[in-house]
C-alpha cells in the first residue's frame, strides 16, 4: 500500500486551498499517511500570499516540521515570489521536484 502523497494546491478557490491545507495538517498530525509533500502551483500561489487565514494555516503544517514549496515560474510571474518566501514558503522551480516524488512512489493529488 502507498501511504505517500504530493498535494499541488492548484486552485484560485481559497475555499479549496483552506480545506487541502488542513487535510495535509490533519493527515500529519493523525498519520493517515506516511508522508505528504505540499507543492503550491500557479493560482493559489497569488491566492495565498494574500489571504491571512491561509497564511496561518500552512505556517501551523510548516510548524509540524514539514515544508511548502511554491513554484518559483508562477511565483515570479505573479510577482509573489518574496511574499511567500517571507512566509517560511520554499520557492523553488517544481517541475522537477514534482517528477521526483511520482518517481519516488508519491500520489498526485491535485486541489
């Protein structure tokens, strides 16, 4: 059984990013999962940096130990690159690293 999973927060609904982020804190915290990888793509980058709420909660997964990493093309592209850095967000490019976790046994799921 796999019991690793990436979830790309994708979406530009904040309603889809609170509920995501807190799926990922709970599984951490109530270990449904081995371990869960948090990638943020595109829309909710911008989504996030902006609202307060979210920012709490991925700093309270960032808090379990566990990072968030934000896709540094999109970032830059809509100019929240040191916003979300200042968060504690790692901004890296993803493409790559997204690659590796399916390589590495990690399920995609996509918010």
């Amino acid at each position: 059984m796999n019991d690793r999973v990436c979830i790309i927060l994708a979406s530009r609904d904040r309603d889809v990013l609170k509920w995501g982020l807190r799926y990922a804190w709970k599984s951490t915290t109530e270990k449904y999962l081995e371990d869960i990888k948090v990638i943020i793509f595109g829309p909710s980058e911008k989504v996030i940096a902006q609202d307060k709420e979210l920012q709490e909660s991925a700093k309270r997964f960032m808090d379990l130990g566990k990072d968030i990493i934000a896709c540094k093309a999109c970032s830059d592209e809509e100019g929240v690159s040191d916003k979300l850095a200042e968060l504690g967000i790692k901004v890296e490019y993803v493409g790559s690293i997204i690659g590796q976790a399916i390589k590495e046994g990690y399920v995609p799921m996509v918010w």
